[in-house]
C-alpha cells in the first residue's frame, strides 16, 4: 500500500531528534495503547520497551515524518539482529543480519495521537521497505505492540508468534511477532 502525502516530509533521524521523538513516544504509547494494555503495562513499557534505539539513527535506518516542521512519527528498519526495545533495553544482539537469509527488522515505530490514522505510519513503513529493498533484504520481521497489530496486518504482515515479555520490574508485557515477504 503507498501513500502519498504531500504535506508529509520523510527526513532521516538526527541525534538532535531524540528529546522530542522520546516524548512522541510516550503520548503515543499512552493515548494509543489505551484498551490493549493497563497503565502499568504501559509505564512499564515506556520504561523498559519503547525508545529510540540510536544505533538506528547511527546507521541511518530510523526515520521521521514531519508536517509543517514539527515531527509527527517515528519508524525504521535494521539490518542488525536486535529485533525490538530502545537504548534502555534492546532485545538481541547488536551484529548484522545476513539479507540473504535473514529477515530486516522493522523497529520503533510511534506516531504522535494527533497524526494517528492519516497515513504517517504508512509513509514511514513504505520508506523503510524500500531501503530494505535496495540492501537486498527478501523478508522483514517485526515484534508488533498490541495495538500496532491491525496496522501491520493491513500492511501485509502476517502473525508468526505470540509473545510475554517479562520487564524487570515484574510487569508482562504482550507482543506479537510478524513477517512480511518482499519478494
């Protein structure tokens, strides 16, 4: 599915983004995850789970959207094995995935509740496909948030494992693995 949005820009991440990426984050994960998980999930998750990884911005793999110069999402790929969670707590080792054998990681995706639903999310994930693409990636994986399901589905991902993530301060958090094939 492309989208096409003029009055959305798709700029790579710079190191000067991460205050206000980190505060999209937690209003997008405590607006938009309101039904599929507790308050505490939710503050658990902030703590440990949701942040910017900046080796994605490092290898130039994370992405925003802006309209009108302010930042309204966040998204990117990786060619690195860590498969979810930010500087906090990455989730797997940090060496290269082989695009030949391995699927690219789709990570860190949030967009800001007042973007929500108007295609940001969409753009952003086109932008990433593409890049993987052309670094010769055949599939993608992602390790969705509950309430990231419907949208990866849409987008043509397809549930491989259900997930409890078991965060330091004893709270499980729900996640659902998901794969997408590029060829």
């Amino acid at each position: 599915m492309n989208v096409s949005r003029p009055d959305v820009v798709i700029r790579h991440a710079l190191k000067d983004d991460v205050t206000e990426l980190s505060l999209i984050i937690e209003r997008s994960a405590r607006l938009l995850g309101r039904g599929y998980y507790t308050d505490s999930e939710t503050e658990s998750a902030i703590r440990y789970v949701f942040g910017v990884d900046s080796t994605l911005i490092d290898d130039r793999t994370y992405f925003v959207a802006e309209i009108d110069g302010v930042i309204v999402g966040c998204g990117g790929w990786s060619k690195r094995r860590t498969l979810y969670g930010g500087d906090q707590r990455p989730v797997g080792p940090q060496d290269l995935l082989d695009p030949l054998s391995d699927a690219a990681r789709i990570r860190a995706f949030f967009v800001a509740p007042e973007a929500a639903r108007r295609g940001v999310g969409t753009l952003i994930l086109d932008t990433c496909v593409n890049a993987a693409r052309k670094s010769g990636f055949q599939s993608l994986e992602l390790m969705s948030t509950l309430p990231g399901v419907p949208f990866y589905s849409a987008l043509g991902f397809r549930a491989s494992e259900e997930v409890a993530d078991t965060l330091p301060d004893g709270v499980t958090l729900r996640f659902v693995r998901m794969r997408r094939d590029l060829r």
